[in-house]
C-alpha cells in the first residue's frame, strides 16, 4: 500500500507523529523483559514494569482520531497490532457510568474484540478466568441462565449450568450428544458404551476440570471478594450470580473483573520456554476506548485497570488509550488522579518523561504515576495552507508502524520445523526404544526387561530358552506337567522366603537344579519326562524340609536351570549362575546335570572355575570324576553298570531259558561328543573279554539335529537292529533311550517272532518308564539296567512317593512306570544329600558360614554311620576322600517281556536290609569296616 493512502486515514494535526511514535514505542515488545526498558544503576535494572494509561483530550474536533490509530495499528509491519476500538458513546443501557454492569460490558466487548481471529492466531487471547467470572455474573440476569437454586438453597442448578457451559465449549461432548450421533450410533454400540461415552465421561471429566482447571484454580486464589469465604468453589461462584452479587462491594466486584481480563492477557503473554508462541507476540495489546467523559464508565474503568496493578503488582500487557473531547473537570477525583495541573503536550520527550517518572514512582500506592494525559491540537483542515507540510512531516513518516519480528527459534517454520524434528526423533527414539525392547525380548526368552526373570535367561541360537528361573518361569516348555512342576517349585520357594523371615536363625541355603528341560524341536514331548520326574523329586525333598523346624533343619529354595537340550549351553548358564551368586550368599550348590556328553563336561569344569559343588542325579560316564573334585554323584558309574551287566549276562548263558552263545555284540553311538555311549562301550567291551565273551562292536548314527550334519558315515540305529537280528549272543545297547527305540522298531520290521537277547544300559529306562512308548513294540523282551528297584507305589512306604501324592496327585497314576528310570529317586537323594550336609555343619560348627566350599567338603564325608539310606540305595563314599561316586550303589536289572510289562530280574548294590541277587559281583568293603 503506498504511503499516501496509508497515512489518509489518519487524522493530521501538528504533533501526529510525536502521537504514532510515542503509541509504537510503547507497543512494540522488547526482546527481553517487559515495557518500560528499565534503568540500570550499577548493572542492576532498577524501577517496575508496566503500560501506561494513555489520556487523549482533542477536543470536539477529533471525531475520527481513535479511529485513525485503529487503522494505525491494523496496518503495522509485518503483521496487525492486536487491538480493539470500543466506542463508549453507544452503551447507554446503564444510567449510572460506574455501575458494575457498565465496566462489564465494556470488558465483554473488549474481550470479543481481543479473541477475534483478525488478530492472527498469533495475536488470538481466549479469555478463560473472565469468561467464567462474567458467565456467573450473569447468571440469574435478565435473558441469562436461570438460576432459582440459590432461592432454595442447593447448588444442583448451578453445577449442572456449569456442567453445561463446559459441555458447550467442548466440541467433542456436543458432538457425542447431537441427535444425529445418536441416530447414528444406535443399534451399532453396545448400550454399556453409549452410556459411558455420553454420561459418565462427561462428568467425570467435568469432576477433575472443576478441581484442576486453571480457571477454577485461580477464582479461589485471587485477591478480591475473599473467595475462601464459605470455603469452596461453588460456595463462591454463588456469592457472583444474581442477585447474590447485588450484596457485594461494587468497586471488589469491578476488580475481580477486571483483573480476570488482565489475568488472562498475562497468561497469553508470559513468556515459556515451552510455548514459543508467547515468543511470537512481539507487539502489546492495545484497548481504544474512544468517548471517554463522566457520562459513561470509560473513567471508572481506567481507574479499576490502575487500582489493579497497584494491589497486584503484576504486568500486564495491555495499553490503554481513551479519546476525549474534554479532560475530567477541576476538582474531581478523576483529575486528581492525573497528578497534573496541566496535560503533556506531543513532542519527541513524551515518551522518555513518562518513563522516567513511572520508574520514580510507579512503586507508589497511588494512580498518577500511570496516567499519561496528552492534549492533541486541533485538526487541520485540507484547505489549510500548510496541511500537506504537516502530513508528510509528521504523519506520512511514521504512518508504517513496524513491530519486532520475534525471535529466530520462536517463528512458526522454525517451530514447525522444531515440533517435526522433535516428532522425528521421539518417533526414531521409540523406534529404538521400541526395536531395543524387541530385541531384548528376543534375546531373554520373550520376557520384557521389567519381569523379574528376564535377567537370568537367555535365547539361544537354536531358538531354547536357556538360563536361570528364579520366579516361577516355564522356560516355554511344550509339557503341561513339567509346567505344573516348576510352577510348584516358584510356590515353595515363596513359603520358603517367608520361613526364612519368620526365623532368621535357622540356615538359608539355594540349590540350582541345571538340567535339559527342554527338547530339540522335532521330538516327543514325552521324552522331557525324565527331566520333569527329576525336578519333581527334588521338589518332594523341599517340600518336606519345609515342614521341618528345627533350629538347624535348612530352610530350602531350588531354582530350576535349562541348559538346552543335550547340556549344549551349560557354559552360558554357569556365567549367569556367577552372577548370581555373588548376588546371593545362599546359592551353596547345584544337582541334576543331564547326559554324559563333552557339552556336560565344559559345563563341569566351568561350575568348578566358579566355586560350586555338584550333585549329578544320572550321570554314569567314568570320566565325569576326572573334570573336577568338586563333582559328586548318586548314580554308579559306567565300569559299575559294565560289571553288572556282565555278571547278568553270565547268569543268562548259564541259566537262562533262553541260552545265548557267550558272544556280545556291542551298539554303541557313532556321537564323538557322547561321552556316556563311548565309555559305557569300552567298559563293558572290557568287562564281557574277562568273563570270556567274544566281543564285537558296532556303531550307529544318532538322528542329527535339525539343520546340522550327520556325526559318521555308519548307519542308522534302525538298520543296526535289522542287522542284529540274526545275532545269537548277547546285544548290548550302549545308546541314548530315543536310539534304542529306533533299534527296536528295525528289530520289530524283521524278526519280531524271533528278537535276539538284548540288554540295554541304564539311559533305556527312559524307555521303560514311558509306559506308551514302552508298549509300541509288544513281542520283543527285552533286560535294561535302573539305577533303582523298579516300579515304586504312592501308598506311604516311600518317603519320596507319600511326598510326591502331596504335590503332584496325577503322577500317582503312572508311578509304577515312571518310577523304573529312577530320575525322581535320584533328584530326591541328590537333594536330600545337600541337606544333610549342611545339617552336619551346623551341628558341629555352628558358626560356620555356609559357603559353597563348606558344603561340598562335608559332602565329601557321607560315608559309614554318616551314609545316606536314601530312595535310590545306600549312598557312601566309602571314606575315601578322592571318591565322587557311591560305594557299590544300588543297580537292578529289569525285564520287559512280551506283553511290555516290568518286572525285576535281579538287583546288585547296597540296599538297607535286603541282600543282592546271588549273580552279582562281589560288594567291595568300605574303610574303617
């Protein structure tokens, strides 16, 4: 727009562009602060901030002068000043000009004005604290909403006016509750739905916003009309509704308005960092009221804004600006108030006298300090020979108003830019956050790093769940009862911590029971059933130490540990068991460790390098004693099963019904990594020569597992069978129970009504004890060793049996076949020989610590009156202290025969008060006996 049509609106006069410059000094923002720029003394900023109020008296020739700064402050550079003219000369529905009606209707139109969107979304004020304080003023008034409730006593009405003004404002709530909603949505939602959506959220949300919302907030916390009086907000929003308010201070009531109006420009314009819109209001609000005389509210108002700031001594970003035709008469209050005999006239020194006086004495309690009354010379009329003079000097070159553009970090592409980059990197924050968790999940079996076992557990490469679980997990297993099995466990465990606080006195002690509990994907879930029978021998052991209470009876927790199936990862879960015992002080051992493979051995020698004793449940291998002296195990070594199985197999040639030739053809795994096949092979290979056996070996592939290679070019186990068919000595089976089972189903293919003699070592109990698998190839006998007497009954003679009706009813049913591989014996005994041993350490050194050294060395001394008469036989370390395995332990041999049923052949071993089957090999003596 050119300059000449921009500055034709505005009035010309002698001292216009002193006017425009003095209004675009006090309008303009500073960057810092607030206005006025204060005086600094000594580097201190001295003296308050604050807007004047500007007092324009031009007489009766200046009809136009308010609206020329109006247009002014619309065109300013590079956007509107936000500004609003009222005209006070057109409000004459009040007869008296300092009624309170008067001042707030004149704030209503001035708030109007303030939310307009003309103003830029920039420059928009919403009017929270007065549009609520003027809604209640105008409750009960005229056309206003009706309010009888204050008449009889009770505030329902009033709240459900609230409730409603607040429902108005929301544009959601108006939406749930229009009739085309609801036509809309009828039939289509659940009525449960409709009635939470369209009535109890509201007033729900209504409930909160009444007690936390700013507005509310703030009523009772403000100066005026003592609003803890009666103490709560309704009590006070009652005391502002007609006609309660006509009992009120009318000049309290006018403050309370006016510093509502005030409060909610402060609030639009306090600067947070948080808000860069705040920033961007580089320019003050600006109130024209133009009509100013004692015949209207103007004065009363001005008076009101000024009283206000002295009481509260907050800034406020408003400037006043009244246009007069004439100052307020000599005499009255209004014109003492200006605190001068005389008006400032326009000149360049307007600006800066002001200032200099308001940082005097603007702390004073009294009003003249903020007023600025101005006289503006009359208007030049065009036909005034030196009117083009004046408009070019004095208004076309302050015609372009020019406010401060608002800070670069604040303008709304950079805060556009700021908010998207921030969305960004919160989006790629919890990406990673997100894709961080997910992988954590992957990594520690699905489990979030919040649940309390996901630190002790790990995935492994093969996709198991490996490591320690110390609050009830199931390690994702396949078998409902092993499930059932460790979640008993997590249960005792709990009862025992709880025993433990109740009597601190008593010792404290943790087991890990480290097994395989899981199966190679691809296999049988019934081949974890020993695994499971285990684990529940040794929770029938704790759970009778539970009811124990004796002041040196242990106090008993055990944690289940996966170390994969074949003992793969037992390294990795012996570092996670380091970590856990310099955690816990009360981790003194661990039992189980599954099959005798290399993996077995590293995990061994790794649980030696950190300190913990073991108590194996079924190892047999010869050379698991070898990889550490802190190893021990209930089970009888593999040289012990060779002499046994030898002897048997003497007793058959010269006894049996049917006679074998004295030959043995031994099967044993092609597996390098199976230590326990190996060794058995090469005892009983020795064992058979001295008894005068021709001996023949022959070796089988194992099923390799899924995605690796097969260990050996030799056949497989079922071809082994057919092979064997034809054999008329003994076959013995040196294999893994799932190979067996191979062996027998070639057998089975080719010479079912004619099997050779077959014993199996003590890994085809496992066979046995599943009575399904077990009974798939009915016709073929066949003699295995068990490192127990065979079946078992729950009827009370057991210890371990009567214990395990208690916790695990439903395996009474399958006992008599379970209990043939002996895997809950041994989990009991192996437990019950921790017990014992710290039993024996504080009965004879009390104050002994119960360190994983301590236990393990009276281990090492269960022997003679000390042995442990237990489930599985007699168990005693003979008095040697380089002995790991039991003297002479027990050792039965059982027959299957045609229809697959048990039955005992004949047992070797010590077994309190029974004597061993007459074919045995001879007892060897204990020391000291």
């Amino acid at each position: 727009m050119a300059s000449n049509e921009l500055d034709s609106h505005i009035p010309v006069f002698r001292g216009a562009g002193h006017l425009l410059r003095l209004i675009a000094d006090l309008v303009r923002r500073p960057r810092r602060r607030e206005c006025p720029e204060p005086v600094r003394h000594r580097g201190v900023a001295q003296g308050r901030e604050g807007l004047p109020v500007i007092c324009l008296v031009g007489g009766d020739d200046h009809p136009q002068l308010a609206k020329g700064i109006s247009y002014f402050l619309s065109h300013a550079d590079p956007r509107r000043v936000p500004h609003c003219l009222h005209d006070l000369r057109t409000d004459t529905s009040s007869s008296d000009p300092e009624s309170v009606e008067a001042v707030r209707r004149t704030l209503e139109r001035l708030a109007q004005g303030f939310a307009l969107s003309v103003n830029g979304s920039d420059g928009r004020v919403r009017f929270r604290r007065f549009g609520l304080v003027n809604w209640l003023t105008q409750t009960g008034v005229g056309n206003g909403p009706g309010y009888p409730g204050g008449l009889e006593g009770n505030d329902h009405t009033l709240l459900q006016g609230l409730r409603e003004r607040e429902f108005r404002r929301r544009r959601l709530f108006g939406l749930l509750r229009s009739p085309e909603t609801e036509l809309a949505v009828d039939g289509n939602v659940p009525w449960w739905v409709w009635l939470f959506a369209v009535h109890v959220f509201p007033l729900a949300w209504f409930r909160v916003r009444r007690g936390l919302g700013c507005e509310y907030r703030w009523l009772l916390n403000q100066p005026y009309l003592a609003p803890r009086d009666p103490g709560t907000f309704i009590g006070f929003a009652e005391r502002l509704t007609a006609p309660h308010n006509q009992v009120e201070d009318p000049e309290q009531l006018r403050k309370l308005m006016v510093n509502a109006f005030l409060e909610d420009l402060r609030v639009a314009f306090r600067r947070r960092i948080w808000r860069p819109r705040t920033a961007r209001r580089t320019a003050y609000c600006v109130a024209l009221l133009d009509g100013v005389g004692p015949g209207n509210c103007g004065y009363p108002l001005l008076q009101a804004v000024i009283d206000v700031r002295n009481e509260t001594g907050a800034f406020d970003p408003l400037l006043l600006i009244s246009c007069g035709a004439e100052p307020p008469a000599d005499g009255t209050r209004i014109r003492a108030d200006w605190g001068h005999s005389s008006l400032w006239e326009l000149s360049d020194r307007l600006y800066g006298g002001w200032r200099d006086t308001f940082l005097h004495q603007g702390r004073a309690r009294n009003r003249a300090p903020w007023y600025l009354p101005v006289t503006v010379p009359r208007l030049m009329p065009p036909s005034e020979e030196s009117y083009e003079l004046t408009r070019r000097l004095e208004v076309a070159q302050d015609a372009r108003l020019r406010i401060p553009e608002p800070p670069l970090w604040a303008r709304r592409v950079v805060s556009v830019v700021a908010v998207c980059g921030a969305l960004v990197a919160l989006l790629g924050a919890g990406g990673l956050v997100l894709g961080g968790e997910s992988n954590y999940r992957q990594a520690h079996c699905g489990l979030s790093r919040f649940e309390d076992d996901a630190a002790t557990l790990r995935t492994a490469g093969t996709g198991e769940c490996i490591g320690v679980a110390r609050h009830g997990f199931t390690f994702h297993s396949p078998d409902p009862s092993l499930d059932t099995t460790l979640r008993t466990i997590y249960a005792q465990n709990s009862r025992a911590e709880e025993a433990h606080q109740a009597s601190p006195e008593r010792p404290f002690v943790t087991l890990v029971h480290l097994s395989a509990l899981l199966s190679v994907s691809g296999k049988p879930t019934g081949q974890l059933a020993y695994g499971r029978e285990a684990l529940q021998g040794a929770a029938s052991a704790q759970s009778r130490q539970l009811r124990s209470t004796g002041a040196t009876e242990p106090i008993l927790r055990i944690f289940p540990a996966n170390a994969g199936s074949g003992m793969r990862f037992g390294t990795q879960v012996v570092d996670i068991l380091e970590q856990l015992k310099q955690q816990d002080p009360s981790l003194v051992g661990v039992t189980g460790l599954d099959q005798s493979r290399e993996a077995t051995n590293r995990t061994i020698r790794k649980l030696t390098a950190v300190g913990l004793p073991m108590v194996a449940t079924t190892l047999s291998a010869d050379s698991l004693v070898r990889q550490s002296p802190m190893y021990f195990q209930v089970s009888p070594q593999n040289t012990r099963e060779a002499d046994v199985a030898a002897a048997y197999a003497d007793h058959l040639v010269g006894q049996g019904t049917k006679r074998p030739t004295r030959r043995v053809r031994i099967i044993g795994s092609a597996d390098p990594s199976d230590t326990y096949s190996r060794t058995l092979s090469d005892d009983v290979a020795g064992r058979f020569r001295g008894r005068g056996f021709a001996v023949e070996r022959t070796s089988f592939t194992p099923p390799p597992p899924p995605g690796e290679e097969p260990s050996s070019d030799a056949p497989g186990p079922g071809a082994v069978g057919q092979r064997s068919c034809s054999y008329p000595g003994v076959v013995f089976f040196a294999g893994r129970s799932e190979d067996f089972e191979s062996l027998l189903g070639g057998i089975n293919e080719s010479c079912n009504s004619d099997p050779p003699t077959i014993i199996g070592g003590d890994d085809v109990a496992r066979l046995a004890a599943d009575a399904d698998r077990r009974g798939h190839y009915p016709g073929i006998p066949y003699d295995f060793l068990d490192f127990t007497l065979g079946s078992a009954r729950c009827d009370g003679t057991s210890e371990l049996y009567a214990e395990l009706s208690k916790l695990f009813p439903e395996e009474c049913a399958k006992v008599a076949s379970s209990s043939l591989d002996g895997h809950a014996a041994l989990g009991f005994d192996a437990v019950k020989l921790y017990i014992n041993a710290v039993k024996q350490l504080r009965e004879e050194a009390a104050q002994m610590p119960l360190t994983p050294p301590a236990v393990w060395h009276a281990i090492s001394g269960v022997h003679g009156d000390e042995a442990l008469d237990g489930e599985s036989g007699i168990i005693s370390f003979g008095g040697d202290v380089d002995r790991q395995v039991p003297l002479d332990k027990l050792l039965s041999v059982q027959h299957i025969d045609l229809v697959g049923r048990p039955a005992q052949a004949g047992f070797c071993g010590r077994v309190g008060g029974q004597k061993q089957s007459s074919w045995c090999p001879p007892l060897e003596a204990e020391q000291g006996r």
